[in-house]
C-alpha cells in the first residue's frame, strides 16, 4: 500500500462499524502466501518481484504478461555504527549518503511519529543525516524528496555516530500478470500488487493469496461480464501504482482492488456509484476513492473504482511487524465470501444506472461536467479525493 494511503480521514460518507462475525471452523489455504513470505522483502521492479509474479505464472500457465515500465530502488549498502557498534538499520526510502557526527549535532535523532505520514513534518532537513527509532521493529517510510541520508534503527541511540547507505534508483522492465476468469465483452477486474516493503505480510501479500483463491469461486458464477484477475507491479516507489497505471482499460467495466486487508475490517475506499456494494463487506468506514492505490489509474479513466484496505494496521504498516495473524486466514474466508456476493450484485448493475448515481453525487457536490474522466481530484485535507468543481 503506498506510504500515503493508511489514514484515519473524515472522508467518509458512512460511518457505521460492523462487527467481524467469522463463521467457525471455515479456513483456508495459506501456503502461497507463506511461501511468498519466505523470499523477503519485494521491492518495486527487483528480482524478489520478478520472482513472486514467475511463481503466479507457474500457478496460472494460461496468463497474459504485460510489459510495465517501473524502477527498482537498489540498495546495495546499508551500515550504521553507533560508538563503534555496529546496530541493525534499513535506509529510508529514497535517501542515501554517508554521514559522521554525533547524535543532537550533525545527526537527528527522530522517534517514530504515532502516525506514518506525521514523518514529513520533522525538520530532517536541519541535520546532516537522520536517525528515525522505534523500540524493536523497523520500517521503510518514503520521506520528501531531497531529504538527508536516513535510517531507521529498532533502538534508541546516543554519541557517535557513522551511517553509510547507498542506493539508488535504476530503470527496469517489469510486468503485471492478467489471468482470464471467464470471458465477455467487458470485464470486472480485481487486482493486488505484489511489491512489499519489508515483510509485507498485510500489505500485500495476504491480497494475493485472497485473488489466488477466488479464482475458484469466481469460475463457478454464470455472470453477464467477464472477469479477469491482474497482479500488479510497482505500487509502492517513488510514484504511487505504477503497474496499474499502465494496464490497458478499454474494456473494463470496473476494477476493485485489494489491498493491506488487515482483520478485521475493511475502509470501503470507492466511486460513490459502487457505495452500494458496500453493505457486503465488515467495514470501518465508506469513502471517496484514495489515489494512493491500484483502483485509481482507472477511476482516473472514467471507470467504477474501489479499494478494500484497512488503516487498523497502521502500527505495522511498512514494517518488519507486518507478519502472519492468527485470524487471518479465516478472516480471508470473510472477504472471499463477501467479494462473491458484491460481484454478483455488481455483474446485474447496466452501466447506465452507475453513471446515474455518479452523477447524482457529482452533481450534489457541484461537478457540471459530462464526463467521468477527471471528474475526481485529490483532496489534500481527507487523503481521498473530491469532485472537481467546473
């Protein structure tokens, strides 16, 4: 999920909560998950990627590879030495740079902000380099361009300090991976990127377990559009969804992304023509779309757009924490149950009424244009977007 994404915004529109009710005894299966677990942190455009979608590839022998553009940030070095020892650390995204000097001079020593995006607004600027801690986990937050070399260490540390990393950003091809469902003449697409800061366990790897699993289900409806399954690449880096931006959308009927399911709710992140499909779902809240995630290149395009995530997991949200959950796997049976239930009231829907209750809204908030094409642009105050007024 991208940095900017895990919020706890007055954006919604509903906010009423509805408890998990997790039907005893259903599980499933979680061994792709673990087994993707196992091959570490997957940057956005590297081999631990590349490997993850030949893994997909190798489940699914009839999908479709499409070419992506990315860039893989490289870290080819990381060490931070603290009076002479040697500390665990991990360089901040997209910083790099060697710094000597003692912590409260030449080197900041930050605590872990209660909230991710909190990190932008420390004077880091002030400081040669920077020392972000959190007492027993580390984390990878994307910091303001042109900030100082910064690590992030899992203790606090005072003296003398040398910190060295070097990092890089390099131009590289990746890909999505599209598996075909069932044909139509246009398709519902669900999708999930498969890069990961760190461990990644929430976000998103247990997305990609719950796509691989519905395929089953989703074969067994007799639904009017096709379906297609799309694993993205590159939604996390220096620039949000990547993959997905350039995934081709001329038959897209609507996308719903998942992504940082955490138990046991979700945020109902969407165009308010799909707010409907909402009452299917555990949800914390509903919203306007967030652009930080893999649904928003295509409701940039004019097409029905959502996100299922969850901002509960803020604590280990792009952190070493971000692990397996005793509820997870049952709490995947929940959402694969409810996505079957929405895609079906979601196939019966004719494109005219989606348009209708979209401009319903729009035009309640003051949009006179014709157009679903850039009718929504980001709002800075709620992290999710607003119709543009015209």
């Amino acid at each position: 999920m991208d940095d900017q994404k895990v919020h706890e915004s007055g954006g919604g529109r509903d906010r009423k909560q509805r408890r998990l009710i997790i039907p005893h005894g259903l599980q499933l299966s979680m061994e792709l998950a673990e087994r993707i677990f196992r091959m570490g942190e997957a940057v956005h455009g590297g081999p631990v990627e590349s490997r993850i979608m030949e893994t997909l590839e190798e489940l699914f022998p009839d999908s479709r590879s499409i070419p992506v553009n990315t860039k893989f940030w490289d870290v080819r070095y990381t060490e931070a030495l603290v009076n002479g020892e040697r500390i665990p650390s991990v360089a901040m995204p997209y910083t790099s740079g060697c710094v000597k000097g003692r912590v409260g001079r030449e080197v900041g020593l930050f605590s872990m902000t209660p909230h991710p995006f909190e990190l932008k607004d420390l004077p880091l600027s002030q400081y040669e380099g920077v020392i972000i801690v959190e007492d027993g986990k580390l984390r990878r937050i994307t910091l303001p361009q042109g900030s100082p070399p910064t690590l992030f260490t899992s203790r606090k540390v005072e003296g003398f300090v040398e910190f060295c990393s070097d990092t890089r950003l390099v131009e590289v091809s990746s890909r999505n991976i599209e598996v075909t469902v069932s044909q139509g003449d246009s398709f519902l697409v669900l999708g999930a990127h498969v890069d990961h800061w760190l461990t990644g366990f929430h976000d998103n790897i247990l997305s990609v377990q719950l796509l691989v699993e519905l395929k089953r289900d989703l074969e067994r409806l007799d639904l009017k559009h096709g379906v297609k399954l799309v694993f993205f690449s590159s939604e996390e880096g220096p620039r949000c969804c990547t993959g997905s931006s350039q995934y081709p959308v001329d038959d897209v009927f609507a996308m719903i992304s998942l992504d940082a399911i955490y138990p046991s709710r979700v945020v109902f992140s969407g165009t308010p023509d799909l707010w409907f499909l909402s009452r299917h779902f555990p949800v914390k809240r509903v919203e306007m779309p967030t652009p930080f995630s893999d649904h928003y290149p295509f409701v940039q395009r004019g097409i029905p757009g959502l996100v299922l995530y969850n901002d509960d997991m803020i604590g280990v949200y792009h952190s070493d924490a971000d692990i397996p959950t005793p509820l997870d796997s049952k709490y995947l049976e929940v959402l694969r149950k409810s996505l079957v239930n929405a895609l079906r009231e979601l196939d019966s829907m004719p494109t005219e009424k989606l348009n209708e209750e979209f401009f319903r809204h729009a035009r309640q908030a003051g949009y006179t244009g014709d157009r679903r094409e850039g009718a929504l642009i980001p709002d800075p105050q709620t992290l999710t977007t607003r119709f543009r007024r015209v």
